[in-house]
C-alpha cells in the first residue's frame, strides 16, 4: 500500500472503525485532529471512536485540536514491522523524538491518551 496516500488512510479508518478495541475505549473521542506526514497533512474527524471524515486536501484553516507531525524518516520507522528502539510507541517518540512533535490543544490530546494510544497503534498495524 501506498503511505500514507489517501488509499492508506481510508484502509487506517476501516481498521480503526472496526477495532473491538476503540468500540470499548472510545465512546466519547469525538474531536478532529491532524497527521502530518512529511509535506502530506491530512485532517480527520472522530466522533465516539470512529473515523467520520478524512480531509485530504485541508486548506490552511481546516481546524483540528491537536495534531501529530513529522518526516516521512520518523513515520516510517513508526509503522515499520519492527521499529527501532523508541518508535514502538507515539509516546516514546513524543518523548524523545525530536522530529515528532505534538502541536495544537495538548489538554484535547491528553484528555483523549487512551483512545488516541489505540488509534495509534491500529495505525502501526496498517501495511505501509
């Protein structure tokens, strides 16, 4: 698959919306938020722990509460089968990835960690 092309996001919603997991975990995860790979940002929406919209082209108001970015070096570390020592987890790389950065409503992020560490983690199990 073509990382991170919108065929691949719309294949991380499809995983996403049908994780057991997020359905237990994230009924109220309900916020926009942004990805940012590389030069490629996408916006998308949850609401109740699903996926509702992926905004692949988001103009420069397109408002999320917090988003992820990094190089495409970092993400694909990340989503790789057997990432390097702290890439396993978007938690280590915040911590001690300097190209990962969290930007936007840190409290909106945290507020959300549980469901938001799932949704990650269903995005490292998505075929790069």
């Amino acid at each position: 698959m073509n990382f991170p092309e919108l065929v691949w996001m719309e294949h991380y919603r499809d995983r996403v919306n049908a994780d057991p997991e997020m359905q237990v975990i994230a009924n109220w995860f309900s916020t926009s938020l942004s990805l940012t790979f590389g030069e490629r940002r996408y916006v998308v929406r949850m609401e109740r722990g699903k996926m509702t919209d992926i905004n692949a082209t988001p103009r420069f108001d397109a408002r999320s509460a917090f988003g992820f970015r990094a190089p495409m070096e970092v993400w694909r570390k990340f989503v790789s089968p057997e990432p390097p020592a702290l890439y396993h987890d978007f938690f280590a790389m915040l911590m001690r990835v300097p190209g990962f950065v969290l930007e936007g409503d840190t409290l909106v992020a945290m507020q959300n960690a549980r469901a938001l560490h799932r949704a990650m983690n269903v995005l490292r199990a998505v075929e790069p």
